[in-house]
C-alpha cells in the first residue's frame, strides 16, 4: 500500500513539473515573439537578497521590549491630553558630529596668533 502511495505521489510530482516545464516554454515562446532571440534569455539582472531586506526591515522596527519598556514608563507618567502635548516644546537634539556652542561650554578659544616678519627675524638672531 506504501508503495502504490509513492508512486502516485512520484507520479504527481513528475507530472507538476513537465506542466512548469511547458508554462515556461509559452513564456519563452512569447517574450522571443515580442523581444526576438533576446527573449529566450534569463533577465540579466540579479535576484532580489531577500535575506538582507528581512533583516533590515527587522533591523529599523522597534524591538518588543523597547515598546513595552516605553509602556511601562507611559503607565507612570500621568495622561496628558492632546492640547497639554502640543503646547510642550519639543527639543531640537543637535547632530552627534556637529559642534553647538552649547557643547563647547563657556570658554571661547581664539585661533593661534599669527607671527609678523619681526618675531621671524628676532628668534632667528636670538639662535646666533
């Protein structure tokens, strides 16, 4: 009985892969029609990484304990309307890269001096 079920499952398979078999020769048949020879051709451009776009669309969506750790701080927090959040200003965080003067702190630095031609000539007889 094990048998007979592997052989029309044997069967089944051979039979579904002569009908993909025949789908893409109509497919070639009508791409040559249209593109000539060319469209026999596979399309010269690769593959879509599927892997790479999964991982980075998993990558940039917050995780789930990033959400819930938001929630929870959410509960803490008294519940503001709609008008009280837009009054609140938001803060403008500055680039990581770019100085702010806030950043600096209050100490201003002033490019080095420039020496004049007399500073040249003076530490130069001063080596004499």
């Amino acid at each position: 009985m094990e048998g007979d079920c592997l052989s029309n499952l044997f069967l089944f398979l051979i039979r579904k892969a002569i009908e993909e078999l025949l789908k893409e020769a109509k497919r070639g048949k009508t791409r040559a029609e249209t593109m000539g020879p060319m469209g026999w051709m596979k399309c010269p451009l690769a593959s879509t990484n599927k892997r790479f776009l999964i991982n980075t669309i998993k990558n940039t969506l917050p995780s789930h304990k990033e959400q819930d750790h938001e929630q929870k701080e959410g509960d803490k927090e008294p519940a503001k309307s709609q008008a009280q959040k837009e009054e609140t200003p938001k803060k403008h965080r500055s680039h990581p890269y770019k100085h702010s003067f806030r950043a600096r702190g209050s100490a201003s630095y002033s490019p080095p001096r420039k020496r004049s031609s007399q500073d040249k000539y003076e530490k130069r007889s001063n080596r004499r």
